[in-house]
C-alpha cells in the first residue's frame, strides 16, 4: 500500500517520497534508468515562468462525500471510461488525484509550452492512471533525434512500463498528427502517390467485397500510417464501422511489432471481441475522402520540327 503521492515539476506523480532525479537517462539495455515507484505523463528537465502553473485536486470519498454535481458528474465520466476500456461491470471509486501542468517548458526548448494532466483513480482493489494532452496546446519542438522526454511507470525494480515514443522527438505534440485523406473512389487512387496501391489490391481474388490498403510511409508522416478501404462491387470508399479503415499509431513499416499490438490487435479487441469499436475510432478515426484530386499533371503534347 502507498503512504504518499508527491506531485513532481517534471511532469509526474511519484510514490512514498519526492523523486529527486531531474531529468530521465537510458540505461545501457536502451530502457529508462528508473528504480522509484513514478508514473509519468511527460518526465524531462521542466522550466516555469510568470505564466505557468503546476497544480492538482483530490477527491476522497471517506473524506469529501457527499460529492458536489459538478465532481459526481465527473467522476461518473472517470468510471465510464475504465468500465468500456478495461471491459469491466462496474469500478467504485474510492480516491482521485488530477494534476495539471499548465503552459510548462522544457529544457530542450524553453520557448514554447505544453499543458497535459495525469489523474490517478482507485476503487480500494484496482489503481489505474489517466494521462490528457491539451488539444492543441502541446507546442514542445526539437530537431533533435533523441531527447530526454520519457512517459510510462515504473516501480523499485526499474521501468514497468515505456510509452514507444519515449525518448524519441515523435513524444511531442501527442494531441495531434499529420492528416491523410483518402481517395473517394478506386479510380483516383491511381494518381496518388500514398495510395497508388489501391487498384492493384481491388483486382485480386478475394470473397471479401471489402479491402483495405495502406499507405505507403512518407518521411513527413512518420511515424504515423493510414489504412483506406473500398468496396470491390462499388469501388466506393468504406466509412462505415467497423469494415473502414482509418488512422494508424504506428506504420507497418515503421515498427511492425508495435503496429500490430496498437492497431491491428487493438482493432480486434474492441470491435470483435467486445462492443468498444467506438473507443477504438477516436484514436483510429476513418476520416474524410476527397471527391477531387489535389495532384495535376501536365497535358500530353506533340512536338512538331518543320
């Protein structure tokens, strides 16, 4: 059982005592050197200024119940998204920690802020950790490969767990990614240089009037994919759930392995092993099609030489 939770400037909430450590270092096993007992939203090196403000709120129902609305409203929402996500019937909560970093910045670019939260929630039996990025309001930029930015938790017998973009610049502006679209019909794929590959894929044999292709990795969308699909009788773009495809963590080419557990595996969980499909769009949304292609190409000519 924990004694304590500690509040931390450096983007986490840390267990039984204060973690000194200013910023995360990769052990030699290419894991983070943590051995104290922490989760993290976003720990690295932060600085404050006039405009920025670190600041948290519990509830604990032997202590503050009866609830006001505006809290029981809350926490009802708390609930509702580990009992869809963790699949389970019901979750009592028993105490709540929300703490906000507003407009922070970090040592590798004390220009620009980010505004997130972590919230830690409990029922007495199950603990389970929450983390928000600001719409919008994730500004941290680098051109630096690898900076010391690490998100995950840990325990006294080092990391349990490291979010795969740990360390890696592709941590920042976690609310947002590049948009793709795709082609409203097969016929326009042809002319698209990340979907090119659609027709060919329509064209064999297959009993599933359904297919899908994705995207081919383009440097300035890595790390990120999309998976378009049509129908074969229509050759019309599938928006419907769960047979549409739409946006992918990780691009198959990019990381295979986390491919497959964050988007192929997570598709199976919530659409086909469970009624959580539409948890599953809001991090995988289909997206739009567009009706006209946005690439032009230059009209046939004949060179005449009298």
């Amino acid at each position: 059982m924990r004694r304590s939770m500690h509040v931390c400037r450096r983007g986490l909430i840390s267990f039984d005592a204060k973690y000194l450590s200013e910023k995360p270092k990769l052990a030699l096993d290419e894991k983070a050197n943590i051995n104290f007992p922490v989760v993290a939203a976003y720990f690295t090196e932060i600085y404050l200024d006039h405009l920025s403000t670190i600041t948290f709120r519990t509830y604990d129902v032997l202590k503050d119940y009866p609830f006001t609305p505006k809290v029981a409203e809350e926490l009802r929402f708390l609930e509702s998204v580990i009992k869809r996500v963790e699949n389970i019937s019901a979750f009592d909560t028993s105490f709540v920690l929300i703490a906000t970093w507003n407009n922070v910045k970090p040592s590798f670019n004390p220009y620009n802020t980010a505004t997130f939260q972590l919230i830690i929630i409990s029922s007495g039996e199950q603990t389970i950790s929450f983390t928000i990025y600001g719409h919008n309001l994730m500004q941290w930029t680098t051109d630096k490969e690898r900076i010391p930015l690490w998100i995950g938790h840990a325990d006294i017998d080092r990391d349990i767990y490291s979010h795969i973009y740990s360390f890696s610049k592709n941590a920042l502006q976690r609310d947002r990614y590049r948009k793709q679209e795709c082609p409203c019909d097969v016929a326009m794929a042809q002319w698209d240089p990340w979907f090119w590959q659609i027709r060919r894929h329509v064209r064999l044999p297959d009993s599933n009037d359904v297919v899908c292709v994705d995207t081919v990795l383009g440097q300035s969308y890595k790390p990120y994919g999309k998976s378009c699909c049509y129908y074969r009788s229509t050759l019309a773009f599938v928006d419907t759930r769960p047979f549409s495809g739409g946006f992918y963590l990780l691009h198959s080419s990019f990381s295979p392995r986390d491919h497959e557990a964050n988007d192929l595996i997570m598709k199976e969980k919530c659409c086909t092993k469970s009624d959580n499909c539409d948890l599953y769009y809001e991090l995988h949304p289909t997206g739009t099609c567009y009706t006209g292609s946005p690439y032009h190409f230059g009209n046939r000519f004949k060179l005449i030489v009298n």
